[in-house]
C-alpha cells in the first residue's frame, strides 16, 4: 500500500491525537530528574493538575497507564478480603472488577446491560442493606469508554450519603478527565483515577490518582502489599517537586503544554465543545437511521459515540474499510459489544472540521460497506454544527 499523503485520523477514543504544541514540548532536552528545573517543573504541572482534577487535594503521577493508576488506587485504599461494590457497567469495568479481584478483594459486582451506567438506586439499596460497614469502597468508572455512557457520579454520590453509609468513593476519570465536567472534591470522591492519552491529549504513560484526606487515612490502614504505587514515597517528594523514582520526564513537559492549552480554552468551553460535538455525532447517527448503544439520554457521552451496526453487519469489516480507503481509526467494539458497534472519538484536540471530516469517513464507509442509510448524517451534523 502506498503511504497516504496528509494526516491519518486517529478518531479513536483514546489515545487521542496529540496536538502539535504538545508534541513539541515533548521533544524537549531529557534533563536531571532531581536537578532545580525539574523541580519547578512538577511543581507547576502539579498544580495545573489540581485544577482539572477540581480539587484541592494532592494528585499524584505515576509513569503508568490507566491501568496502573487503578492498582493504586485499590492498593493503597484496601486490605486483603476487603468487600467493595463495582457496578458492570460496561468492558473498562469488568476489567477493574477482574484486577480488584486478583489483588484479593472480594468484589459485589452489580450486573448492568453496558447500555445505562452506574444506578444511584442500587448503590443505595446494597449500601442501606450493609448495616455492619463491610463494604470498603464504592468503585466505579465515570465515562464508560466501551458504550459511550456517562455515569452521574454527583448522582452516585448522594445515593452513599443517603445510605449513611462510610465507604469511600473510587472513581475511574481515565476517558472523562478534560472533557467532560467532573470535581473531585465538590462530588467528595475519594480517589480519581485519571489517564494521560485521552482529554488531556498526551500520549499514555501517565496514570494519576488524586486523593482526598479520607482515602489518605485509609492508605495509613491498608494492608494490601504495595511498593511501586505507594502513595507515600510520591507524598513525602511531590512536595519539593521530586518523586521516589525516575519519573517521566519529557511526558511531563507534554502535561505542562497540554494543561496551558486548558487553560487558555478554559475548562468549561473545553466542555461545551465536546458537548457540541457529541450533539453534532448524535444528530449524524440518527439521520443515517442507525441505533446508539446508549439508551438513558441523561448518560449520554461527550467523548465518544459508541454506535450499533444493522443485523448482519459486521462493524469490525466497517472500520476495516474505513482505515484501508481513508486512513482513519475508529474505535473497535469491546468486550460483550465486539462484532456488532463500533465507536466514533470526539475527544481532545479537535474542531468542527475535524468532527465533519471523520464523519464524513463513516458516511463513505458505511456506503462501501453495504451497510444501509436512510438519509446524510454529515450533512445533520453540518446543520447542528452551523447552527450554533
Ligand atoms: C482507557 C481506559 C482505561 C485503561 O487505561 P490504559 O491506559 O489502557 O491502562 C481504563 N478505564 C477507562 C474508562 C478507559 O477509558
């Protein structure tokens, strides 16, 4: 195959395309990881980081992916036969529930349809029922990256504080996290767990957990064994802006470029924007008359579309097509959806032409596919995107 000229389009949710000004930063000098210019270096990024986070306690990074920050965050927090309640809300968190599992944690897991996400109701009713407070911790993912359903944490926040019950609140942000509101001390979550490659527009290798001061007592409690996730290495050298191994060093200059970039948009039409765009895709998959996983509009996302292909239709040989005639990754089905939905990316650093041109790829693809339509979605999107 020729290599194609112009860009490739990565409308994948996660990693996402990493914007010029952040690849620049990144290519940067390597330079003294416990020298002065470092320090002020994790000291600013530290800083930005809380402001994303929305929160005024410590967020901690880790050289890590996503999956990582989730050990961490279990590790830290519970000891071996602790229960806690996950709600399956889709592929990310039957993985979680799979790893706390393996750490020896005894995990209520709550079925769910990977069509809804996390149901305030239940968390109350398993939370009232447990008079005695064995259940440790309340884990779960906000933005469900394999169904494109949004959690309403604030929701599931409420439902513990009105079971009166102690647990703490574990969320996963990893596909929300600078693209979808989120406030970690505001909801009272306890960690957040966050990712570099998705909102935040870096490539992976950054895994973060911000804490509040009831999950830092837990830590002090917790016996599961620990040592490279240890919060308390990164809590005693964070504050001179060190860390208790060699960090990411060029990773974090990229970190410091993105969270300028953030800032300089401001977070809240960091969020409309992608509001925006979710609309703009919604309006393109009802006009092709196809089905969206999500069900509950309340929960839909705004950083990915997860979208169903008619009977018959594979969605794995769309995305095929797709990439082979014009160089665009769309996100796979995962998990119990694989084969039969297929996932549009509209996170990070992108524009409405941006947004146009990958639909305007699906479009094309689901003609070449066989798959049918009933009307344009790029021109429905065009007419949400002009239209404010
Ligand atoms: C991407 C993602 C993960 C996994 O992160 P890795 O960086 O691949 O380890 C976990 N949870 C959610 C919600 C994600 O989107």
């Amino acid at each position: 195959m020729t290599p194609p000229a112009g860009r490739h389009f990565l409308q994948i949710p996660g990693p996402t395309n990493v914007p010029d000004r952040v690849l620049r930063a990144i290519s940067g000098p390597t330079i003294d990881h416990r020298g002065p210019d470092f320090s002020k270096l994790t000291l600013e990024v530290l800083d930005g980081l809380k402001q994303v986070f929305k929160t005024q306690s410590d967020v901690l990074v880790f050289p890590a992916s996503g999956t990582g920050a989730w050990e961490a965050a279990l590790v830290n927090t519970l000891s071996p036969g602790d229960r806690i309640l996950m709600f399956e809300t889709g592929q990310f968190a039957t993985l979680w529930c799979a790893m706390a599992r393996k750490l020896d944690i005894e995990v209520d897991f709550i079925p769910g349809d990977w069509r809804h996400g996390v149901d305030p109701a239940q968390i109350e009713a398993r939370l009232a029922e447990d008079s005695g407070h064995e259940i440790k911790a309340v884990a779960v993912v906000h933005n469900e990256t394999s169904t494109g359903v949004a959690s309403r944490i604030s929701d599931v926040r409420r439902a513990i504080d009105d079971a009166n019950h102690p647990a703490l609140l574990i969320v996963d942000t990893i596909s929300s996290l600078g693209s979808i509101d989120y406030r970690h001390d505001e909801w009272g979550v306890d960690v957040t767990v966050g990712g570099s490659q998705k909102g935040l527009m870096l490539p992976p290798g950054l895994g973060f957990n911000a804490v509040s001061e009831r999950a830092r007592a837990a830590a002090s409690e917790a016996r599961l064994p620990r040592s490279y996730w240890d919060w308390e290495g990164m809590l005693e050298t964070n504050p001179q802006g060190f860390f208790p191994y060699t960090p990411s060093t060029n990773l974090l200059y990229g970190l410091r470029e993105a969270l300028q970039m953030l800032r300089e948009e401001g977070l809240d039409a960091v969020f409309a924007r992608h509001d925006r765009f979710a609309g703009a895709t919604r309006a393109a998959v009802g006009e092709w008359g196809l089905e969206l996983l999500a069900q509950d509009e309340r929960e839909y996302s705004s950083s990915l579309t997860a979208i169903i292909t008619p009977e018959g239709h594979d969605a794995d040989y769309l995305r095929k097509v797709i990439l082979e005639r014009f160089d665009m990754s769309l996100g796979t089905g995962l998990g119990k959806v694989k084969g039969w939905t297929f996932r549009i990316g509209h996170l990070g650093d992108l524009n409405d032409l941006t947004l146009i041109g990958t639909l305007a790829g699906v479009e094309m693809g689901l003609d070449i596919a066989g798959i049918p339509r009933s009307g344009s979605g790029v021109a429905a999107a065009m007419k949400f995107l002009s239209a404010g």
